[in-house]
C-alpha cells in the first residue's frame, strides 16, 4: 500500500513536470532558423533513426522486460508474450 | 592564351601560408579534445531535398530498408518446463528476424510506410513450451504495418496505423490515430496518437493440451513533445497510457508449487493500467563530429512494476562516410506483487500468480557496437551487435544488418 502510494506520488511529479514542459512548449520562439538545421538532420541524430532497427530492438525489450510504453507504441498487446 | 605567369617565390609563399593555416586548423580541433581520427572526419550536410522534403513527383517509392537481426539467448526461468519441476527451465532460443519497409510518397502531403517482419523463433529444446507451442519446434510469424502520414497544412500532420500479425498460435490486429502540430516555424511539435489493439490466441495448457481461443484488448494514448534547443540540440519528451483487458496471462506458462511436486498454472489479474514517462536529449559536436545521445524511462503499472531505464549513446565519425556507435542501457524493475518461485500450497486457484522471469526483480545491462556506412545519396549499410545481462539468468546476444535509406 505503502509503495502503491510513493509510485502514484512519483508519476504524479513526472506527469506534472511533463505538463510544464508542454505548456512552456506552447509559447517557444523561433531559436533554430531553418537554413541552420543541416546538423540536426545528421544520420547520427534521432530524426534520422532507422524504423526497422528500432522496431527489432524494442520487441527484443518488450518481450523481455515488465515495463514498456512512452513511445508512441502500446505497452502491451500484440505479442504473444504476457509482458 | 596564355595563362598568367604567377612568381614561383609567391607561389611558394601562397603555398606555405595554406599548409600554415591548415596546420593551425588541425591544431584547433586536436587542442579542442576531439579524437584524433576525427579531425579527417566529417559529416556530409544533407541535401537541400533532404531539409526541405522533395517537390510533388506522384506516386513513387521513395524508401526501402531491408533488415536481417538475430537473436540468440540463453537463460533459466522459473515459468520454463525445460528442467525440474521444481527448479527454473531453460529458456534457450534462437530467433532470426528478416523485415523489410518500403515508404511510397503519393504526393507532397500523403506518405505511406509499409513493413513486413517475419519471426522465427527456434528453442533448443522441444520441451520449452514457454518458447513454442507444443505442435512444432519452430515457430514462423509474419506481419504487415501500414503507417500513412497525411499533411493537412505546413503545421498539421495526421497520422494512422493498420497493423496485421499472425503466428502458429495466436493472431493480432490493431489500428491507431494520431495528430501532431508543428510550432513556432517547427522549433517545437506537439503530438497526440492512440491505437487499440486486439489479440487473439489459442488457450494452450502447460502440458500442452488447447482449451479453446481466448481474447485481450490494449487501449493506448500517448502525448508528445519535441523542441529544438539549438541548432545541435534536440529534446524530446512523451508520456505513454496503457489500459489492458482480457486474458493477459501466457496461459502455458506454469508455476512450481512449494515442495517441489507439482506445478499450478499461470494466472494474471484480468485488466492491467501501465504509465511510461521518457525524455530524451541529443547533441551534435560539429568540430568533433560526434553526437552524444541520452535518455530516461520511469514505467509504472497496476501490478505493482516499476521501472527505471537509462540509455546513453555516443556516435562518432571515424572517417566521412563511416560512423561508429557505442551504446549502453541500464535497466532495473521491481517484481509483480504476485511473483512466486514457489507457490504456497494452500493458494486459491483464482489468485494470480507467475513464475515468469520477465516480471521477477531483475537489474539488466546492454551494450553494444554499430558501424554505419553512408554508402551513396542517402542509402546505408550497417552491421551492430549487441550483448544483453540480467542479473536473474539471461544472457543474449543480438546481431543485426541493414541495408537501405531513401531513394
């Protein structure tokens, strides 16, 4: 019970951080012009990750781990496993 | 014409003071730390078709990737049959996952990503029905994902998701919606998707036997945030909702029972709630021409699982085309609050119960290495090995090859 309630008050300070992140979010300038992106789309940053590796490495994660989720994906479901 | 005489003195003066200058500049970046090799390195910039997407050209496939990873594990589990009864199974198996994506861009604003995964799980041992179903020692599934991307204006973006699974003993399909609008001149996107998932599978015993097929559902809704922080930085955030009803149970798993004679069967509770919160932040060094990648899980459920996961990436150019990856993941979680490696005798058969190792207490690290090379325009090719340890006895090794990008 007791570690029931420090889980709910934890998430609780995560979703509300994640809120403010949005909110701050909401009102961002214009930091980055376009014409100063060409860093950003290096094959090394996210943007450019390959799907198909990704993919094979979070089914490795999922059918193997209790936690998974936070990334756009359902945490469960469409695996035979009961992760 | 003749071409202008140039005085050999003030040629070799012009050419001294670019050795001089160049020397200065190589000075500057092995004075500034980065790695040696690196000063020869750099990355290509990318095209401007790249930055600015490519102009309206009708229907074409504009992306293929074809991706071949296997996994090879090795491992004991109380919920295996392949030992004692009282004791852990062995979780042996090797798995070879060829997948292959093409992306078809319809027009400027539609774009659709097709994969097609295949799985084929083999376990060393015929017993290890944790691993297959009791019918083959091999088991194959195949898939299809469709993923369409629909822009309604320069800042709204639609996206949808079909997706179709199939193997020996158990069927899955699901669809999703998602939108996402782009702000501030796409320094920051806000995202919100959701899917629902439907599985259904046959209710195989743990000795085999099949009672019937048997049905779970998963609801999810995930919200996201990206903000560029500079023009080499990049953060991301995104929070994660899962709702699961059904059966959730992997119904041929069993549980040993205390004493050591028998064992009782897996039972889940029937619905599951689980929150995942992650961030992530990425920095490009253009002098270096290194990008540092790090990011951070907390997870959470109504089985009382919660779990940290921390992934730090480094990724340097050796030479222009050839980039290098080290990788290193920590994970920790706790148990479920009805884990047993030895159920008491006494317990009702309606109470849930598991002896599967994916949902004991474990702490578990991964490193790994990949070599990328950006063979022409922007198709790649890359081989990465990984190797994955957890404290309660698994030990994997993935290996995986790429080949692809866009056309």
């Amino acid at each position: 019970m007791e570690a029931n309630e420090r889980l709910g008050g934890a998430l609780r300070k995560l979703v509300f951080g994640l809120l403010l992140v949005l909110l701050s979010a909401s009102s961002a300038c214009a930091i980055v012009p376009q014409n100063r992106r060409q860093y950003l789309a290096d094959p090394s940053m996210p943007a450019q990750d390959d799907g198909l590796e990704r993919r094979a490495t979070r089914k490795f994660h999922t059918s193997r781990e209790g936690a998974a989720g936070a990334d756009g994906k359902p945490a469960g479901g469409g695996c035979s496993c009961g992760n | 014409m003749k071409a202008r005489q140039v005085p050999t003195a003030n040629r070799r003066g012009a050419a001294v003071a670019v050795g001089i200058e160049r020397g200065l500049r190589a000075a500057r970046l092995l004075a500034s730390g980065c790695f040696w090799i690196a000063a020869a390195a750099h990355a290509e910039p990318a095209s401007d078709a790249a930055i600015l997407g490519q102009s309206d050209q009708g229907v074409r496939i504009d992306e293929f990737r074809l991706r071949m990873t296997t996994f090879y594990q090795d491992g004991h589990g109380y919920q295996s049959q392949a030992g004692t009864i009282a004791g852990p199974g062995s979780e042996r198996a090797l798995i070879v996952q060829p997948m292959m994506l093409v992306g078809i861009r319809q027009s400027s604003r539609i774009h659709h990503e097709v994969v097609i995964p295949i799985d084929i799980v083999s376990a060393a041992s015929v017993n290890a029905l944790d691993v297959i179903s009791h019918a083959s020692a091999v088991n194959e599934a195949i898939g299809v994902e469709l993923t369409s991307r629909f822009d309604l204006t320069d800042d709204d973006r639609l996206t949808s998701n079909i997706t179709w699974h199939e193997e020996e003993p158990f069927g899955s399909g699901s669809f999703g919606l998602g939108y996402s609008r782009a702000m501030a001149d796409d320094n920051a996107t806000l995202g919100i998707s959701g899917q629902a998932t439907f599985d259904r599978f046959d209710y195989l015993q743990p000795n085999g036997d099949r009672y019937g097929r048997r049905n779970r559902t998963a609801l999810n809704g995930n919200l996201s945030f990206l903000q560029l922080l500079s023009p080499t930085t990049v953060f991301d955030a995104s929070y994660g909702l899962t709702f699961q009803q059904g059966t959730l149970e992997t119904s041929y798993n069993s549980v040993p029972m205390e004493g050591g004679t028998s064992r009782a069967k897996e039972l889940f509770p029937h619905s599951r709630t689980r929150h995942a919160v992650q961030a992530r932040v990425a920095q490009h060094l253009p002098e270096s021409h290194t990008t540092l990648r790090a990011a951070f899980r907390y997870y959470t459920d109504s089985f009382q699982l919660s779990a940290h996961t921390a992934e730090f990436e480094l990724h340097q150019y050796l030479f222009p085309r050839l980039l290098a990856r080290g990788s290193f993941r920590y994970y920790a979680q706790t148990g479920v609050d009805f884990f047993s490696s030895a159920l008491p005798l006494q317990t009702s058969p309606l109470q849930p119960r598991t002896a599967d190792s994916d949902l004991a207490e474990f702490h578990a690290q991964e490193y790994g290495l990949k070599l990328l090379w950006l063979v022409r325009g922007q198709s790649s090719l890359d081989i990465s090995w990984f190797h994955y340890s957890r404290d309660n006895g698994l030990d994997a090794n993935i290996i995986s090859f790429g080949y692809g990008g866009g056309l």
